[in-house]
C-alpha cells in the first residue's frame, strides 16, 4: 500500500476532486478485495459529501447506536435545543481576494461588443487569460452586539472585500479590525446594532472526552450542525506556531473556518482552525484555537489593531526524560534553553544555554509550552522572576521584557484609506502589488457599490481607472477630478473587470458630500 502524504489544511478552501480517490483499476480485473476497497471508496466519498448537512452526531455516529451492553457508553446527548438557542449568533462569511498571475505573456483584448455594462464586463475571455478573483467562504460568531465578530486570521488576512450573512438572512459590507496570524484571530466589524451575542465559555475547563458542538458553513451550507468529542487539549502543530489547540473529531470542511467550538452548555469554547487531512476533506482530526486565547488577541485587536506581545529573547524546548536525566534535573517539567539572542532581555538578565526555567513570574511551568503563553500574558516593560535550574542548583532572575520586534504577517497592515462619494462608491488605493498582478499603473478598487454606481452594473472588486480621460493613481486624484464637475452631470468612469476595461456613465447627484 502506497504512503499516505499527511497535511495540514486550513479549513478554508476549494474542494478536491473527490473522484482521484477511487480506484483505477480495469472493471474486468476486479477482485472481490478490489471491489470491496471500490465500494469503501464511494462511500467515503458520499460520507465527506453528506457529512456537510448532517445532524449533530455526525461525526459520532457509533455514539448513537443503541448500546448492546451495560458496558458500552452512553448515547449522544441531544443538541437540538443548544442549537436553537446558539445558532443566530453564528455567521456566513464570503471574502474576495483579487489579483492575477505575474508571468503570463499580455494578450490581445477584442473590442468591448454594444450591450449593456454588466454583459461587456462579463464578455468571455480568451483561454489564457486567468485573473485571479479568489471567493471564499467561512464562518464567524458575533461576540458584541453592535457588531464585532469573531473569525480566524486566515480568512480575512489580505482580503479586498467580506460579506457577512447573519441567520436571519441580512447581509453587510464588513471591515477588518485587525488580525493575528500567529494565534489564527480575525476580528470583523459589521455597521448592525442589537445583535444576538454568543455566550463564551472557559476554553481552560476542558477535557478530553467533553462532548463538543460546532455550528458552521461547509461548502455554503449555513447552519451546520456537527458534534463529536475532545481528543486532547493543549495540542501543538508542527508549523502552526505555539497555539495550545483543541484537538476534536467534530466533523469540519472547507468553509468551517471561523466557526464557534461550542460545549454542552451552549458557551464557546474554541474556534475552529485547522483540519489534519491526507486529502483536503475531513479525516477526523479537527483543531481549533482555545477561546481564552481568542478573546484575549481579539481584546488587543479591538483596541490597537493589533497584538502587543512582550518579548524575552530565548528558545526553549520540552524536558524530555532523558534530558531531565541529562542535566540532573528533579523532573520534566520546565522549559530547556536551547538559544538566548544576543542584545535580547534573556541575554541581559543573565539567562543561558543549557539553563532550565522552572517558575516564571511565581507560576512554576508544567510543560515548556506554558512558558511563552505566561508571557504573552505580560504587558511590554514587565519586571518578572525566573527561577532557573542551573547545574544541579537553582538560580533566581530578574528580566524586564521588551516589546517585541516586527514579524512579516503576524499583524494585519491597516486597508488603504477609503473614501465614499456621492455615486455610492467606497473606493481604496491600490497597493504595489495589486497593480502588477493586474498588470496597470493606475486604478483605485472598489471595496463597496451602492446606488447610483451599482444601478449602472459597478461593484465591489472592479477598479476604476480613470475618470473620464484622467487617469486615477491616488484617492486625491478622484476627490479633485469629481469636484470639478458641475452637480447633476455626466461622469465617464473607465472600469476595469476581468481584464475588462469598459466606460460606464454615471450622473453625479445634484448635492455631493464625501468623508474621509
């Protein structure tokens, strides 16, 4: 039997072509062991397809079987009325990331045929041209009525547009507050009041065993309903940074990301991340992000747009058995000292290699993980105390953290500035980057259309290029150009769609406001 490849994916995505995993075999040298791995096949296959619309115990079927003895444990509980009291603070998410690959060669564009704007946009292009408008679909939870809703860093990270559906069917423009791609935390605010708020739970009192619920979007289904058990807590991913995920078998797919890990109880407990998978479906292995983490970023997020962590200046590893014996250590616990950077707090308080922390700030670490949660816990500028284990004696420290320095893509970099005129446009700057995928030198992107621009066909994702024969490099440029056109006239906005470029006329509105 061939090795499985074993990856992590995020539950956000496209689905896989589910026939690759079927058997080739000529139907004519099929052995019953053939055809019996065949049937095993489709119904995997049917299984990951039907597993999106399925009840709560989805992902633990056997649970619901009628126990044979008194030895067998006990059937699901039933999460109907969790359910319905939980599910209105669940949301659809829809995000569009635009772009275009870099190394095609240009191509030919034929002449915009005579009909209306929204048909000369969405004209056919030739084969090889392949603009990158990227659609996902996810899942987040409301935790502040007037709006703020909680999601993972992976959906909304570098994002030009989200669409948020509530239950009860209303949609809104979004805005990202900020996110934190190292613990997977988005944060989106909606312009709604009033809104149903999700209970949060205590992500700490969790154990493995604990019946769990998750309420998401697979593949567009809203309102989902999976349930299944804990596996572990405090689960560390090989490339997925220091988060201490819950790990679950509640069954989660592509558009699950971002929905709420709920306990028996109805309150969150975690937020879905990740799945393990061999195949990009679900396999059984499910990690979400512990809500305690989440609030906390969510918290900074809110306030700062962005995480303010402080800083030590050291790599640790676990204690292993053999590196307790090692180093003459009493136990495991701990965290070892593998690298103190040089001009770092660790460096200048005196820590080394070799050295084990045992107790930061009065808190003794049962595991090394513990260590850089502790101080993520502590402000900038904190005095703290470690007591270390240093050949065969203890050692106490004092350490005045830092800030730490930036790290590529672990904040979320504030949207361009956007500006909403009179014709019901919320335009935004380009960035370097955007502008050569779409291969032009000027241009402003549409984040939102509404009123007289979107009953002339223009929408969010479109770039306006120039305004009439002016070519639009800036914000400022729109704002000058508009205000040098009487009120109540006729505008020419050269609009770019797919490689599309098409003029589309808009009437300015006889009063105009603007605001920054």
């Amino acid at each position: 039997m061939n090795n499985v490849l074993v990856t992590v994916y995020s539950c956000t995505g496209t689905c896989r072509r589910l026939a690759q995993l079927l058997c080739r075999l000529p139907r004519a040298t099929w052995c019953l062991p053939h055809r019996a791995a065949r049937l095993a096949g489709l119904l995997v296959c049917s299984g990951l397809l039907g597993g999106c619309a399925i009840g709560p115990t989805a992902a633990t079927s056997h649970a619901a079987t009628p126990a044979a003895t008194s030895t067998h444990p006990p059937a699901a509980p039933g999460f109907s009325s969790l359910v319905a009291s939980r599910s209105a603070s669940v949301v659809d998410i829809s995000t569009l990331r635009i772009g275009r690959d870099e190394n095609l060669e240009d191509i030919e564009l034929e002449i915009a045929p005579e009909r209306d704007f929204a048909d000369r946009l969405a004209w056919p292009l030739p084969a090889n041209a392949r603009i990158s408008q990227i659609r996902d679909l996810a899942s987040g939870v409301i935790i502040d009525s007037n709006g703020l809703i909680l999601t993972s860093a992976h959906v909304v990270a570098n994002i030009d547009e989200a669409q948020v559906q509530l239950d009860d069917g209303r949609r809104f423009t979004a805005r990202v507050v900020g996110v934190d791609k190292r613990t997977d935390v988005g944060l989106l605010k909606i312009d709604a009041s009033a809104l149903p708020v999700a209970v949060i739970g205590d992500s700490s009192t969790l154990n493995p065993g604990d019946w769990v619920v998750a309420i998401s979007s697979p593949f567009g289904f809203h309102g989902t309903v999976t349930a299944g058990v804990v596996s572990a807590v405090g689960r560390v991913m090989g490339g997925a940074g220091e988060i201490p995920f819950i790990q679950t078998d509640v069954a989660i797919n592509p558009g699950s990301s971002g929905s709420p890990l709920l306990n028996s109880r109805g309150e969150v407990v975690g937020i879905n991340s990740l799945i393990y998978s061999g195949s990009g479906g679900y396999m059984g292995l499910s990690f979400a992000v512990p809500i305690n983490l989440a609030m906390q970023v969510a918290g900074q997020l809110r306030e700062h747009g962005a995480v303010r962590r402080a800083y030590l200046g050291a790599e640790f590893q676990e204690v292993t058995l053999a590196l307790a014996q090692s180093f003459g250590l009493p136990s495991t616990t701990g965290a070892l000292v593998v690298r103190v950077e040089k001009g770092s707090p660790a460096e200048a308080s005196g820590l080394a290699q070799g050295d084990a922390v045992l107790v930061f700030d009065g808190k003794p670490l049962a595991h090394f993980l513990d260590l850089p949660q502790q101080i993520a816990q502590h402000p900038p500028g904190s005095r703290v105390r470690l007591e270390v284990w240093r050949h065969g004696t203890n050692r106490m420290l004092q350490v005045v953290l830092a800030a730490a320095p930036a790290a590529p893509g672990t904040a979320f970099a504030a949207v361009a500035p956007e500006w909403n005129d009179g014709l019901g446009l919320s335009l935004g700057d380009l960035s370097p980057t955007q502008r050569l995928q779409l291969r032009i030198d000027s241009g402003l992107i549409v984040r939102e259309a509404s009123g007289l621009a979107r009953s002339e066909g223009i929408r969010a994702g479109d770039v306006v290029v120039a305004l009439n024969t002016e070519k639009l490099y800036r914000l400022e440029d729109f704002r000058q150009g508009l205000a040098q056109v009487p009120a109540g006239e006729m505008v020419a906005l050269l609009v770019m769609r797919d490689r599309r470029l098409a003029y589309v006329a808009v009437r300015l509105p006889a009063s105009r406001r603007s605001r920054p």
